[in-house]
C-alpha cells in the first residue's frame, strides 16, 4: 500500500528505510522524499515508525543527558539554539561532519 502518493513510496520502502536505521519521518524524507511535498504522508510515517527502540535515538538521548560522556548541559557549543553537547556550528538537522561558516 502506498504511503506517499506525490513519490510512489510504499510502506514496504519506509520499513526497508527504518530497518536501514531511519528513526524519524525527517530522516525518511532524506532517504526517499517522502513527506517533502504535500505532507499528507507524515503522520502514517511517524505511525509506521511508532516509539520503538532506534539505536541512533538511543545514542541521541545519551548525548542530551548533562553528565554523559563528560559532557554538561553547558558544555561546547552551548548558546542560543545550540543542543548540548553540539559543536560550534552544527546542530539539529546538520550532518555530523559539516561545519557551517561563521556569522561574521
């Protein structure tokens, strides 16, 4: 059965993609788009995807915890809109690895 008609994606695929390690409806639309055009589609994916055990997730709540891994909720990176244990220049919805240019 279709999930998302405006790409043809099938839950079939979303399952693959979440098997592959897509834990959230954004990093399904990175693997396959869907949910990127009307978004009719996104709250079956995020039923689909449930709250079951996700290792990326899991390994995301550790960072987010003061204290894990010597890190503090002031840690690195701290700042307006920054997440805790960031480094500077990367955050939320930004791949490990890129860095951004600073605001000059």
């Amino acid at each position: 059965m279709y999930v998302c008609s405006c790409f043809g994606i099938t839950e079939k695929q979303v399952k693959e993609h979440a098997d592959a390690g897509a834990c959230t409806p954004r990093q399904i639309a990175s693997a396959c788009k869907a949910g990127t055009d009307c978004g009719g589609c996104v709250r079956a994916i995020q039923a689909m995807l449930g709250r079951g055990a996700c290792p990326r997730r899991e390994l995301l709540d550790q960072k987010r915890m003061p204290g894990a891994a010597g890190e503090t909720a002031t840690g690195a990176g701290s700042g307006p809109g920054a997440e805790p244990g960031t480094a500077p220049g990367t955050g939320p919805g930004i791949a490990p690895g890129i860095q951004l240019p600073d605001a000059a």
